[in-house]
C-alpha cells in the first residue's frame, strides 16, 4: 500500500498530465486559428509547448527535483521520446497486426504510458 506522500505525488502527477494535455490542446488551436497553421504542424508546436509545461511542473511540483536541470533536462526528453515510439508501436501493433480500431488502441496506450512514465521519472529523471 502506498503512503501518504507517494499518493500525493501521484495526484499531483496527474493534475500536472491534465494541464500538459490542456496547453497542447490550447496553444496547437490558438496556433491553428490565430497563426493559420495547419493542423500538424499547429499540434507539433502545442506538443512542444506541453513538454515544457509537463517538465517545469514535473520538476518543481511533482517530483520536486533539485537535480540540476542539465542532468533531469536531458532524462525527461529520453523519457518522452520513448513514450513517443511506445505510443507508435503500441499504435502500429493495436490496428496494423491486431486489427483494432484507432480510438480503442490509442485509449490503451494512454492508459499504459502515464504508468510507465512515472515510473521513469521518479526513479530516474528526476533522482
């Protein structure tokens, strides 16, 4: 049973996730309809922006880190291009090799990388 304090990391974990996916969501629109970009390349900017939401909080919130940020900096984009390729190949496997429908796959890699994420982050990138 986890204590007390690893409850509440985890909590804060998932609020910091909740506010990573809303600025990826909100600066990809504001880049679609204020910048005109298109869609992809709006959402890659909204993504790289919640990197570094996700990090900052990660960081100093979550996690509370005082790793210097040339040690965690380079840790957490590990972590984060790996959970990149995680997603693709669970969803290349889920729909390609199995057959599954983009939006089933797609709900179960987001259910599996969060878990695996944290994991990573509180006992590497962030130690």
């Amino acid at each position: 049973m986890p204590n007390a304090e690893t409850v509440t990391r985890i909590a804060r974990y998932g609020v910091s996730g909740v506010l990573s996916a809303l600025t990826h969501f909100t600066v990809g629109m504001a880049a679609t309809v204020l910048l005109g970009l298109p869609p992809v390349p709006a959402s890659t900017v909204g993504f790289a922006a919640s990197v570094a939401v996700s990090y900052l909080l990660q960081r100093t919130w979550v996690f509370r880190s005082g790793t210097a940020h040339t040690v965690t900096g380079p840790r957490f984009l590990t972590v984060t291009a790996a959970a990149l390729g995680f997603n693709t190949v669970i969803l290349w496997a889920g729909v390609s090799l199995l057959g599954g429908t983009f939006a089933v796959v797609q709900v179960v890699a987001i259910l599996l990388i969060p878990g695996l994420n944290y994991v990573l982050h509180s006992r590497w990138t962030f130690t």
